[in-house]
C-alpha cells in the first residue's frame, strides 16, 4: 500500500509522535509512506520519511494554494490511503478527497480525531458539513467518539474506536537510566513528573493547588512539569498562582523517558483530553500515576492507577499522597501491573497490526 498521513505540525506534541511512529512502522512493514505537513513548527520531533511540507499561510489564498499543491503531490505519489490527524488537517484532508475525486484520483481518507475537544460549535459545523468526504472517521478514545457523534459532528455509521499505541520497548524501565538521570537532575526524595503543553487543557493551577497540599504533608517532594509555553501563563482565575516550593519547570524536553525513569509518580491533571499519549508511556515505565477522569483516561488506566474527578484539587493531593504512603514493594507490584496493562492492550506493535488491517479493508479489491 502507498500510504501519505496529514499533520497539522510535526511539532513537539503526543499527537504528531504517535503519527510517526505509526508510519515509521508502516515503512518498516514495506508500504510507501510519507508525511504531508500543513505548517512550520519551531520544535519539531525528528523524522526519516520523506516529508511534503506546504507551509500554509493562514489566509484563504494560502489555502487554497497548498491544496493545489498537495493535489498535485498526491496523484504522483499514487497514494491509496491518505491518514489525516486532528481538525485542521482532517478538514484539509476533506478538502483535498473533493479536488481529487473530480480529477478521477480517488484514494480512501481516513480522518482521527486526537481530543475530546477540537474546538467549538462551528468547528462541529464545518466537520458535519463535510462528513461525506471521509470513508472512515477514528478516534483515540470511546469517550471521543461518543461525543464527536452525541454532536452529530460525525456520523455513528463510519466512526469506530483506535486507541493510541505506546512503544514499549522505547519505554522501559532502566535502573542505570534512572540513576544517571537523578544525580543529573539533582533529586531527591520523591519526585513526582507532568509532561505536557502549559495549555488550558493540561490545567496545570489544579495540579499546583493538589501539589502544594502534597509538599504540606510530605516536605522533601519535588514535582516535575516538563512541556512547552511560558510559566507565567499558569493561572487561577484572574490571578498568577504562587509556585509552590518544590516546583521545576523542565520546559520543553525530548527526554521523556529518562524522567520517568527518574521520577517516582506520574500525575495528570487535565480538565479535558484525547487518550493522553505521556500517561501511556509512564504506565509501561511502570509508574504509579494518578489522573483526571477525563476523555479516554479511564479506559487507559483501568485499575492499574488512580483516577480522580477534574478540577478537584483536594482528591488530586489525597491521591498523591496516599501513592506516596504505599509500601515500596506495593507500588513496585502496581507499577508492574500498569505495564503488563500496556503491553496486552496498548501496545504501538500491535496498534500498528489493528491500523494495517483497517488500511486494506477499505483499499478497492483491484488494488488491494
């Protein structure tokens, strides 16, 4: 098969890494691949696949002429499969299937949805509009496509549930990793790590609230939040929320499994999400993590972590702390627990296998 996926960016983000490793995987498997990038981002993660970067102005004339460009590309490429991720490149995508279809070129697109939440009522408009467009509509999480479907901004009948995959052989615990890794970053105690963008999404002054109650009770703990954007946009209300003692800003790190090796606990404290992509990947580094219970959470943690409402700040710190007051060798047996949950149910191997399967089902029987 000759497969091209659709990224918005291939910035620094838990969407754009899996996409990659999927279509890395895809090559690997001895299927045409490359990425179609609409925009430049400043930090992105490092690709070996060919990649057609149309550098998309936000104007309609900008538009328009990267979907002239990319329905050039596309024929030549002779792409069966064209795999678009998140709003902007799906609706992108939608666009393209409808200049290549009067052309006579018509490969199968495949649009994911990455979030709970991709905006608003007329982003939802514009995706019911142009539902025809797509073969097939996926997202990472049940709680994702429920809702996608609940607004009627896809339809029930072409939207089914892929789940993101965690490469668990990249995330593995590594004893030697860990040492290193804390003499380098000076810690001591226990550290607790967040990884994701300073966004409202990530909600970061409830994890700030939750984490100022955790050093009350347990002084000698340390949280880690590593993800990109500026600290000072952090916070609650109207008001720039007091950093606690304890608190290390990484900013933006491409050494995530390093500091999970190095980190005690993995907390997230999102106010909405997708599959989140970091959790994943502190599970099958056998972390203990505590989240929110907010888009595809609990059906990624299951009953191997805590899980916690939203925006609750006092049961975020209770969960905290009572990971940190369990035995070590029960926290060893219930980390071991999160990564055997990873490696029956959210293996990236075995997603890329579930993804294969899906690619040919919907190739034409003459070019399948």
């Amino acid at each position: 098969m000759r497969i091209l996926y659709i990224l918005t960016t291939l910035g620094i983000g838990g969407a754009e890494n899996q996409v990659i490793s999927l279509a890395e995987r895809m090559a690997a498997n001895g299927h045409a691949v490359a990425l179609v990038v609409l925009k430049h981002a400043e930090e992105e993660w490092p690709v070996k696949l060919p990649v057609l970067r149309l550098n998309i102005r936000k104007t309609p004339l900008g538009i328009v002429r990267g979907l002239r460009f990319a329905a050039n590309f596309v024929p030549l490429f002779r792409a069966d499969i064209l795999h678009s991720h998140t709003f902007p490149a799906n609706i992108f995508a939608r666009l393209l299937k409808r200049i290549l279809r009067k052309s006579g070129f018509a490969p199968r697109l495949i649009n994911t949805i990455h979030n709970v939440h991709e905006g608003g009522p007329h982003r939802m408009l514009l995706y019911r509009a142009t539902n025809a467009l797509a073969d097939r509509i996926t997202a990472v999480s049940q709680a994702a496509a429920d809702r996608f479907v609940r607004l009627h901004a896809v339809s029930a009948s072409k939207t089914s549930v892929l789940t993101n995959g965690i490469d668990t052989d990249a995330f593995a615990p590594d004893r030697s990793r860990r040492k290193r890794t804390r003499v380098e970053m000076r810690a001591s105690g226990f550290v607790w790590l967040a990884v994701g963008r300073l966004v409202p999404a990530k909600d970061y002054p409830n994890l700030l609230q939750a984490f100022t109650q955790v050093r009350s009770a347990n002084p000698k703990t340390t949280l880690w939040i590593a993800g990109e954007g500026d600290p000072a946009q952090v916070r609650t209300g109207d008001s720039k929320f007091g950093e606690p003692a304890g608190l290390e800003w990484l900013g933006l790190r491409q050494d995530i499994a390093a500091l999970l090796d190095a980190a005690d606990g993995y907390v997230l404290s999102s106010a909405w999400e997708g599959m989140p992509l970091a959790l994943g990947e502190a599970m099958a580094m056998e972390k203990l993590v505590v989240a929110t219970d907010v888009g595809g959470v609990r059906e990624l943690v299951g009953e191997a972590g805590f899980v916690v409402p939203a925006k609750d700040s006092n049961l975020l710190a209770q969960s905290m702390i009572a990971v940190m007051n369990l035995a070590e060798a029960q926290r060893k047996e219930l980390g071991r627990d999160a990564r055997n949950r990873i490696q029956l149910y959210f293996s990236m191997n075995e997603k890329a296998l579930e993804w294969e399967r899906l690619y040919a089902q919907l190739m034409p029987a003459e070019r399948a």
